[in-house]
C-alpha cells in the first residue's frame, strides 16, 4: 500500500481532489494519503468529502507540526463537518520529542466518536514506545504506525504489530536554488516500492517529488523548475526529471520562465514516450502558451508522483 504524505496546502489538496476519480477510485485497495493540514480552508473539507464519497481511506493529522492550524478543536470541527457517517479513515497523531501523551490521549477521547482508528506517525525514538502505545491501545485502535525512517533507529520498526508497519521517508533530492537542478537534470528517488514487503512493511510513504521541508509563504524565483517523476525502464527504480528555465538573472517574466522549463519537459515525454494523468495538462498548456502559476505546477508534480507510484504497484 502507498500512503502518499501531503502537507494541506491549496494545491496539493486539488491536487488529491482531482486525481480521486481517475486514480484514487480504480485504485482504492493500494493508496491512503496521509494529510497534514496546515490551514483551516473549505479546500481541506471539500477534500476530505470527495475522499469520503469515493469511499477511500485516508489519514488527516490532528497535531500538524507545520502550518498555522494548531486548534485541535477546530481540526476535529473540520473532521466532523466532512466525514459524516464514514468509518473509513484514521486520525492521525505526530509523534515528536515534546508529546505529551497523557494530554493526547485526554483530548482524543473527547472526540473518541470520530475516530474510527489512529494512525501514529513516529518522528521520533521512544525507548518505552511499547508502553506508550499500550495506553493509546486501552482507548483506541492503532491501525497504523508510520515510521520516519530518517528520525528513528534502523530496527524501530521491530517494535510494532508487522500488520501495522509503514515506512516514511524524504527521497526527494532538494536543492538550494530552483537553478542548481541545471547541474543535476534527473536524480534518484526511491526504489521502496519493490522491496517493503520483503523489509517488514505493509506500507511505504513519502513527501512525493515536492519533498519534507516545508515553506509557510512562496516567492518569485529566479527559476522555474518542473519535478516529474518516473520509473527507469531496466530497474523500476523511481527517478525524478528536472526541468530549469535559463533565463534566471532576475525575478522577472515568470510566465517566460516555466516557458522555458516545459519546452524541455514536453521534448523529453516525445522522446521517450512517457506519459502520466498529468502530462495532457503540461501539452495543453504548451500548445496554448499558457503559464498556470506556479501551485500547479506543483498540484501536476504530486499527480503525476502518485500515479506513477500506483502503476507500479
């Protein structure tokens, strides 16, 4: 199963919105996003409501750790409002280095009648973590235990119910400067895909072709560059193109810019052939010489990574 990590930003919220009928749905038994929201929008509820009415399961975070949406009453308000008689998703809670669980498992209880299950997502290392998983397990049900593989101890995963295991990792190679990727044109990614099962996972998780850090704000780059996942033919290992503009003196002529960067990415898809849900977007707005801002370019890199990602699997 994949469980695509998805910080709530607008974008990436349409993003899962618009792949739900024709990626999500025929595809239902292998993905549940885990969201994290950051804002409380009617974007993050209509999401939700889509996910909810195609019937696929889902995680929504109750303690993001990024973004501005720190009321945990207003996160479960938000829950209520969308989800309606549905069983069919989890809460999720962060594990960090300040948790309090004893305050957790406090505030989830007055909202037991909302959580069908959790999700743990384990951002750190607890020496007495099968103890303090029994106390979330007197409450509620733990149907899965993510394990950030970067911020945990090679074995951690040992610790927990082989039927619950997933794997989280950043294989997105970030760079300083949109520009920089001129010197790196593609980079590896993951090849989790092939191998969870046999490493003791049910699952495997990742921050997509956008990457963990997160960014409260944007900013006009003197780049534009273009993520595009895709599988190398002789391995399946999952590799990412990027495609950089050249005129990167200054701040101006974005739309000239991404202009630039999906010529390079629509004569690569002709020469190799690939295509994905995304890829019509990219040629239409190539034919039309359209420049659609900048958050959908990053909405058709993460439709583009989970569609490929689900081919695969």
């Amino acid at each position: 199963m994949y469980q695509p990590y998805l910080r709530g930003k607008q974008f990436e919220l349409i993003g899962i919105r618009e792949l739900t009928t024709p990626v999500l749905l025929p595809n239902k038994t292998k993905v549940s996003p885990i969201i994290e929201p950051v804002k409380n929008s009617s974007t993050l509820k209509t999401t939700l409501k889509e996910l909810v009415s195609s019937d696929i399961n889902f995680t929504i975070i109750a303690n993001p750790q990024v973004g501005t949406f720190t009321d945990i009453d207003a996160i479960f308000d938000a829950i209520k409002s969308s989800v309606g008689n549905s069983k069919n998703y989890q809460v999720g809670i962060i594990f960090h280095s300040r948790s309090n669980h004893t305050k957790a498992i406090e505030v989830l209880q007055k909202y037991a009648d909302v959580i069908p299950a959790l999700t743990i997502i384990h951002n750190t290392a607890f020496d007495n973590i099968t103890d303090i998983l029994a106390l979330y397990q007197q409450h509620f049900t733990i149907k899965y235990n993510v394990i950030n593989l970067s911020a945990t101890s090679k074995r951690y995963h040992r610790n927990f119910d082989e039927n619950t295991r997933v794997e989280l990792d950043d294989y997105f190679n970030a760079q300083t400067k949109n520009s920089d990727y001129l010197q790196v044109d593609e980079s590896g990614f993951s090849e989790e895909h092939l191998y969870y099962k046999e490493e003791g996972f049910i699952g495997f998780s990742d921050y997509l072709s956008i990457g963990e850090e997160y960014s409260e704000t944007g900013f006009l780059p003197y780049a534009v560059a273009i993520h595009l996942s895709y599988a190398e033919p002789a391995t399946n290992k999952i590799r990412v193109k990027h495609f950089v503009s050249n005129s990167n003196d200054d701040q101006s002529d974005i739309a000239g810019k991404f202009a630039e960067a999906l010529d390079k990415l629509i004569a690569w898809c002709d020469q190799t052939g690939y295509n994905s849900v995304a890829i019509p977007y990219f040629r239409e707005f190539h034919t039309n010489g359209h420049f659609p801002g900048l958050g959908t370019l990053k909405k058709l890199s993460l439709m583009n990574h989970i569609d490929l990602v689900l081919k695969l699997i």
